[in-house]
C-alpha cells in the first residue's frame, strides 16, 4: 500500500516534497494498462518496466511513469469538462481530489476538424471529446527550482493538442533540467465563440477568448502546483508555435495573465488585427454579430440547443462558418496587438521570437494564384502607391512565386517576430530574433525548405520521432548537433533570460544592431538580418492602423488593398 503523505492545500506549494516510488508489483500493472513497450535495444524476449513515481500536490496525489531519467504525468485535469453549461463559460477549476489519481495517459483532444491524411502535419490524435483541459508535466530525475517551460501547441486555434509527438517533452527534460510542461484548450467555435446572450450571461458582459481563459487556468494550475515536482513558480517561460506563439503574444497583452510568466518564446507567431466584440474596428465586423450569424447557420433557435448539440457537428458546422480568433472585449484583451505594445501595456519580460524562411511552402492555401511577371508589378503598383518601388526592390516582379512566398511570409511572421524584439527591447527587456533557414533533403524533394514548424523538433529533441508523413530528418551528426544546440539555445533563456549553447556562437540579445541568429547548417549571429524588410511592413501596418478601417494579416502583396497615404507618425 502506497504511503502518499499529508497533502497542502491554498498558497505557493513548496519547491519539492511528497515524491515516492511506488512497488515494481504496481510499477508491471500499470505497464501492462498502459501499453508502453520496452526500451529499444534491449535483447529479445527482455522486458524493463519504469517505475511509478507518485507526487502529492496541492491539488492531489498523482501517479506518473519514471523512465531514463524523467517523470511524466500526462492528463492532468485543470479545468472541469466545459459541456453543457460550462460551454462557452469561464474555465472552473477542477475540485482537488483524494487518494492517488492515475496520470500515466494523455488526456482526449479538444473537439477539432480531423486531420487531412497525406498533410506532413497528420497525427492521429486518439481520443477527442470536450473533456480535454488536461496538462503534461515532464519532470528531470532530482529537480530542484528547476525553471518551468509551458508549451502552447499551435494549429490555427482549430487543431492540436500538448500530447502531439512533436511535443513529447522527455529529452529537452532530461538534456537541459527543464521541467516541461503542455497543455490543452479549447479550439474552434467551441473555444472562441462571442455570441450576445453569452455577454448577457457574464458578470463583465463579454464572451468569447474561452481558449485564452483555458491557458490562463493551466498557468494558475502550473502556479500553484509546480514546486511539488520541483520547478520554481517564479520562473515559467510560456512558449508556444504559430497559434500557440499567437496565444503567447495575447498573454503578453492581456491583464488578466499578468504575473503568471516570467519569459516568453514566440515562434511563427501572427499579430495580425482582431475584432472587437461589439461595433466595427480596424476592418473587422462586430464578434458577437460573427457568433449571431454562425448559430443561424446551425439552425439552433436558443443558446440552450446550441449547448445541446453535438460537438462534433458543431466543428463541423464552423468549418465552413466561423474562424477563431481573439476578441476585443476590453478586459482579457483590450486593444489590437501592436497598440498595447506601443503603450507599453504588455507583460514587461525578456522575449525569444523568431520565424521560418519557408514558413508558406507549407501553407500554400494563403496564397493567392501565381500571376505572369507583368500583372504581379501592376499590381503591386495599383495598390502600394508610393511604396511600391521600395516593394518591387524587396520583392521583385520577374519571380512572382518566390516574391509572394516570400512577401507573405515577412508580413505576418517576420515582421511579428521583430515587432516582439523592438518592443520588448524598447521597454528595457532582453530580446531575442531567430531565422530558421535549414533544411535536409526529405524536406528539399517536398519543396519544404524551412517549413512552417520545422523548427519544433530541434527545439524539443524529437527530430528523429516523428512520425511520417513529416519529412523524414537524416541520422546525420550535424542534424544532432543543431539538435542540441537548439535545444540548450531554449533551455538557457528559459533558466536565465540568455539563450546560450556549449560550443555554439554567442547570441546577442535583439537591441545590439538588430541583430538576429541564424538557424542554417549551423547557428550564426548576423546583425540587422531582417530589418530592411521589416521597416516596409511595419510602414504598411502603420498606415492601415493610422487609417482604421482596414485589417492587417494575410490581404498582402498582389491582393493588398490600395495601401492609405502616407501619415507623419508612420515616417
């Protein structure tokens, strides 16, 4: 029988306690429930069974698998399932519980669209149902203060979960001392609806951002929980990747996630424009009008039948009706990305960003058809007016692919990435700009150099992991050594604020001549890497934004709209 100890309820958990190992009789069961298999390489017929770690917690005793120097406890409750009326409501806590709670599988995926089959981005996800607001804890064999990296997947706000393989947190745990930690929250409609009789319904009349108040519960959870495994509350970066890296930056913004992390990783992120829950802004229609139309086009007569139908028509449905994003409504989010930076509103915490050199080979579907040389110049001169010189210089006519490949990328991912870097450097915190411009030749025959989220699995270890139909990374000692580099570039600004690597360049911070690395064969320190493109889009979105009545995000390049004159505070 399993002596779990005294459990501690309310406040800070202290650093480390209440870690036991449980009998290898218990240790073989839950082997035999869960499926794992046996280590590679062990001989034929050879069996080695992980240890059951427990940890006691604030919020309950919990049984993990220890195995090669690590700890994980996977499908961790935070919030209590969000059906019926807790749909579309605020995330509540879930209640702390008695005796030892398994945490030796993942927890379902939030409801999503299912992956299209042959996508290098495919993953068969297991389980799906709204019961999903569970976390993934990594924890390295003696942690101790051990810093905190809290992963937020990507996937359009629409699909993805923190049990994704990419994701598995055993080798950045073990190689760096990190504790890691992934999460859930909830996508789509389901996460990101804004409808007026939600409003009604809340105490501050707002609705929407539902995904967004997930996240923030899972830090409040890692915040109050985490130092019974061994990391330190005081130090968390949050990190995240294209949507993930997105949420990161509306964390970054939003008041109501102040004082929950003290570092941020953005990678690939999009500080495209939002809209605003009531009223028109920047572009974009009213939310809750948005929320009003999709329940027409369920056929739902009520709120009540809307939280009665199927979740999975509901996704469905919002396939072809609905596009998530983060809302306006003046308390979780109070204005467009860029103004709270320009106010000075954002968490004030040292950044990473960075982005991809093929960051839309591998989202073709934002791209509009490929004109011939000719039409591709008259149209950027059309709608840049007096930019467009300095555009055709940057992005020239006589290859138009490469020119909109290129101009949709440094519109939304490049000019984020370094728009994160100036901010933050200008409000006095180390900065970080990264461009991941590698590539091996599974990804080279796909047309893929560089892809979007390519650079996930160095970051993690997991490079030789996944699954196809990711292109398939050589067994190469200079893919290790990137590998590594990457990952210990991460682990070390997780720890101190200053990404560094044994036996890799310096990397100096953002503010030192803009200086960015470059992730090619090998990392390299390259001063003012994107700068000149970064001031021709920064010029854009100043004007659209001085103009106010246009949106910001992929309407670029031969599809821009005609581009507002020049204003004095956009020079």
């Amino acid at each position: 029988m399993l002596n779990i100890g005294r459990r501690l309820d309310g406040g800070r958990t202290p650093r480390r306690f209440g870690k036991l190992v449980a009998s290898s009789l218990l240790a073989s069961a839950l082997l035999w429930q869960a499926g794992c298999a046996a280590n590679d390489g062990l001989d034929a017929g050879a069996t080695e069974t992980p240890s059951v770690n427990v940890t006691t917690a604030p919020a309950g005793a919990l049984q993990g698998v220890a195995e090669d120097g690590v700890t994980v406890y996977r499908g961790i409750p935070f919030a209590l399932a969000p059906v019926g009326e807790r749909r579309w409501a605020p995330p509540q806590a879930f209640p702390d519980w008695d005796g030892v709670r398994d945490a030796t599988e993942f927890g379902p995926a939030c409801p999503q669209p299912g992956a299209r089959p042959g996508s290098i981005y495919y993953e068969k996800l297991g389980e799906v149902n709204e019961d999903c607001l569970s976390l993934n804890v990594w924890v390295p064999d003696g942690a101790e203060d051990a810093p905190v990296f809290v992963w937020i997947h990507g996937g359009s706000l629409v699909t993805g979960a923190g049990s994704q393989a990419m994701y598995d947190g055993a080798k950045l745990a073990r190689e760096t001392g990190l504790i890691v930690v992934t999460i859930n929250y909830r996508l789509g409609v389901l996460g990101y609806l804004a409808h007026p009789g939600l409003s009604a319904e809340s105490p501050q009349n707002i609705s929407g951002n539902y995904g967004l108040k997930d996240q923030v519960a899972a830090l409040k959870w890692v915040e109050r929980n985490i130092g019974a495994f061994g990391g330190n509350p005081d130090n968390v970066t949050i990190a995240g990747e294209s949507a993930g890296a997105l949420s990161v930056v509306l964390l970054m913004v939003s008041p109501e996630a102040r004082g929950l992390f003290n570092k941020a990783v953005a990678q690939s992120a999009y500080m495209v424009s939002m809209a605003p829950l009531r009223g028109t802004r920047n572009g974009h229609p009213s939310a809750e009008e948005a929320g009003v139309a999709f329940q027409e086009k369920t056929g739902a007569a009520s709120l009540g039948e809307l939280r009665e139908m199927d979740a999975d028509k509901l996704v469905s449905i919002a396939g072809r009706a609905f596009v998530p994003f983060g809302v306006i409504d003046d308390v979780w989010i109070t204005d467009q990305m860029p103004a709270a930076f320009d106010k000075g509103e954002q968490a004030k915490v040292p950044v990473l960003a960075g982005f991809n050199e093929g960051e839309i080979r591998s989202l073709r579907f934002l791209l509009p058809p490929v004109p011939e040389s000719d039409a591709y110049e008259a149209a950027i001169r059309a709608s840049h007016g007096d930019l467009a010189d300095r555009f055709l210089d940057t992005y020239p006519a006589d290859k138009p692919e490469a020119s909109m490949l290129a101009t949709t990328r440094d519109a939304m991912y490049g000019w984020t990435a370094e728009r994160l870097a100036a901010s933050q450097t200008a409000a006095g915190q180390p900065s970080y700009f990264y461009f991941f411009d590698h590539t091996y030749p599974a990804a080279d025959k796909l047309g893929l150099r560089a892809f979007h989220a390519m650079e996930i699995p160095y970051v993690f270890g997991t490079l030789f992991d996944i699954p196809e139909p990711w292109p398939q990374a050589p067994r190469k000692q200079s893919e290790r050594d990137l590998m590594k580099a990457m990952m210990h570039y991460w682990a070390s600004f997780a720890r101190t604020g200053t990404p560094s690597a044994e036996g890799a360049p310096d990397w100096p911070a953002y503010g030192n001549d803009a200086t960015g690395m470059v992730f090619a064969a090998t990392p390299k320190a390259w001063p003012g890497l994107a700068r000149a493109r970064f001031e021709l889009h920064e010029t854009v979105v100043c004007r659209r934004r001085a103009d106010g009545t246009l949106q910001w995000n992929w309407n670029v390049g031969i599809i821009s709209p005609p581009l507002p004159p020049e204003v004095p505070e956009c020079n």
